[in-house]
C-alpha cells in the first residue's frame, strides 16, 4: 500500500514540476521576446530615450526612439504607441510608420513601445494570448501582447492609494503602473512616472511642436472613435475630425476637449507643462469590451464578436458594430490616417511648423492591400536597418 502511495505521489509531482517548467518557459519566452523593426531607409537616427534622461537608463521602459529629421527647417511632430500594450493598433501603426516614412521637411519622433514593461505582462483572469501576430509575403510578424499596466517585475510595490503628481489628485493604487495616468512624471517615481518624464525631457529637448498617443478603446466606452486634445490644438483637432469624418472614414471620428480636472492624462499634462499640443486618438477595439466572447487572438485581429454585436442591437455601445467586426487593418488605418491629416492640417494652421512626408500609405491604400506589404521582412533586410523592441 506504502508502494502504491509513493508511486502516485511521484507520478503527481513529475506532473506538478513538469507543469510549472512549462508554465515558467511560457512567462519567460513572453517577457524575453524582441520585436524586430526594420526602419526606413530614410531614418536618420534611432536614440535611447535614456539619452533625453538618464532615470529610464537600464531599465525595461528604455524604449527606442525613432528619428526622421528631414534637416529643413520645420515642425516637430512625436509620436508614440503602446501605451497600452492590449491595444495592438497602436503599436502596429508606429512600426508601419517607422518602417516606410520619409520626411522632406521638418521632423517627425516615433517611439513604438512607449510603456515596454506593459507588453511583458497580462490581465490576470482575462486568458489574453501571449503574441498576436499578422501574416506577410515573407513569414509572419509577430508582436508580444500585453496589459494596460506596467509589470510588477518591474514595478513595486502598489501603493495603498495613488497620488499624482503634481496635482496630488488621488487614483487607483494600479494606476501607478498605467503610463496614461501619470503624465508629466516623476524622476524619482516607479517605472512609469520615470518613463514620462523621460518623454517629457525628450519633448523639451527636441523642440516638439505636437504629440500624438494612440490608443483603442472597447465599445462599451464613451470616449470612442475621437481625438482628445488639448486647447492648443483643438482648432487642428476640428478640423481633422470634420475632414475625415466626410471625406474618409465610414464611421466618424469625433473630437473633445481634454478636460482640465482630470490628471495623469497625456492630451492633459503634455499640453500643460511644455510648448506642445497634445492629441491622443481612440479607436474601436471589441476585444476589450467585457461583454465580449472568447478572448484570442481570432477575437484581437479580426474586430468581430457576435456578443458585441448583440449589445450594439440593444443600444449598449458607443460605436457601431456589424459582421464585418473592427478588424486590425481598419484600426491600424484610421491611426495613420489621423496621424497624417493632424501633419496636413496642422500645415496650414501654423505655417511655422510645417511637416511633409512620403512613403506613407493613406486610409484606402491600407483598407485596399492590407498591412503586409508595409512591413519588411527582418531576415533579408541589412542588419544595420534592423532594431529590436
């Protein structure tokens, strides 16, 4: 009997130690995996952005920093995904801008994972995939997933109740960790805070005349298919909103003002504590609604959830939904297709900083061809093209 016992305690722990092995190789492969970018040609620089501060120096948030500085004189326009890392449009649209943009006047800043940490991490509870990854004439492109909050590997302790600074306005304790909740920064904060005053010293360092953060958004929220912005640029803002929304998108795109009692956000404190307007842009994403079906990665890219759709029937959504879903190309494209209207726009409002770009696809292109063929192929591009995120 003492035989039989030890044997299946063996058996039971062979299959525990087996599980966990699995299970850590699961966590380290997410946490270790390194995107490749292969940028434009037409790239002038890629910087650290621990060279606009030391405080992010070592650190997981030591993000990339994409250059494109046409060297005539013009504006300065810095973009940024990412922010959080369960919004996939985000970071696809600013690697598909820094692998095939061209700038003939001015400068345009890309950072592609803005809060890294996050893409390392995961919703506990909410059984999010790992990687979600786009097919492509040469293999398949393959981006970590992520949560909307810095990992705690990276990031600890919570605090009881979190206070922003400088505003002292109190927060959830795990906001801490979420990049758009603590805005301007902190140099001496946690991880986050340090990130953003890194990209606050960047803005300052580079002259930057306008950011841009892309985000998406479940349908269940009110803040849907708009740009947030700051009183500095809501006269762009207007009129980028109106544009696209009569001449380009089939669902529109609305605009709203920041509002000035709520902290932590970038349209808000980048606007507030240095020369630039900020913009942050929504967009439709079914998987984040909580109503939603099985999460995967099915869910993620193609936009569709027949869950979803029962809700909009019932009047409970902020933004239309159909069988036809939000898929990632349609998500993707209406980021850049904000993107380069705020550049159009923002040119003939202020004169004084304008921006031209080529090599960047428009909002039919991509609807039409797909992502694929906007991003290059790591293996076969010259090394010294290629970079890691």
């Amino acid at each position: 009997m003492d035989k039989k016992l030890n044997l299946i305690k063996s058996i039971a722990l062979c299959v525990i130690a087996f599980c966990m092995a699995v299970a850590g190789y699961l966590f380290w492969e997410h946490r270790n995996y390194k995107e490749p970018v292969v940028v434009s040609e037409y790239i002038t620089e890629v910087k650290k952005l621990s060279d606009y501060s030391d405080v992010v120096k070592g650190t997981v948030n030591d993000s990339n920093v994409y250059i494109f500085d046409s060297g005539v004189e013009g504006g300065t326009f810095l973009i940024w995904g990412s922010t959080h890392p369960e919004e996939p449009a985000g970071v696809m649209a600013a690697s598909l801008m820094v692998e095939n943009l061209k700038v003939t006047q001015g400068k345009v800043i890309i950072i592609d994972r803005e809060n890294n940490s996050a893409s390392t991490n995961t919703r506990v509870g909410e059984a999010y995939p790992r990687f979600f990854t786009y097919e492509t004439e040469w293999g398949t492109k393959i981006w970590r997933f992520g949560d909307r909050h810095a990992n705690q590997l990276d990031s600890w302790p919570d605090p009881e109740v979190y206070i922003h600074y400088p505003s002292g306005q109190t927060l959830a304790n795990v906001d801490i960790r979420n990049t758009n909740r603590n805005w301007p920064g902190k140099a001496n904060g946690l991880l986050t805070e340090r990130t953003n005053y890194a990209v606050m010293e960047l803005i300052r360092q580079e002259g930057v005349d306008m950011t841009l953060d892309f985000h998406e958004a479940e349908l269940e929220y009110t803040v849907e298919n708009t740009i947030v912005v700051h009183e500095k640029g809501q006269a762009v803002a207007a009129m980028v909103s109106m544009d696209l929304t009569a001449n380009t998108f089939d669902v529109p795109v609305g605009m709203e003002f920041s509002p000035t009692a709520l902290h932590g956000l970038s349209h808000r404190e980048v606007g507030d504590y240095s020369d630039a307007a900020s913009y942050l842009v929504e967009v439709a994403e079914p998987m984040l609604d909580r109503i939603r079906g099985i999460t995967d990665e099915e869910l993620l890219m193609s936009g569709k959830d027949r869950f979803v759709m029962m809700a909009g029937d019932r009047g409970l959504l902020y933004a239309p939904i159909d069988e036809n879903g939000w898929p990632i190309e349609k998500r993707v494209a209406r980021h850049i297709a904000v993107a380069t209207k705020i550049i159009e726009v923002n040119n003939t409002v202020n004169p004084d900083q304008v921006i031209t770009i080529e090599g960047i696809p428009t909002y039919e292109e991509i609807m039409a061809n797909g992502l694929a063929p906007y991003y290059h192929n790591p293996a076969t591009a010259p090394a010294e093209r290629v970079y890691y995120d």
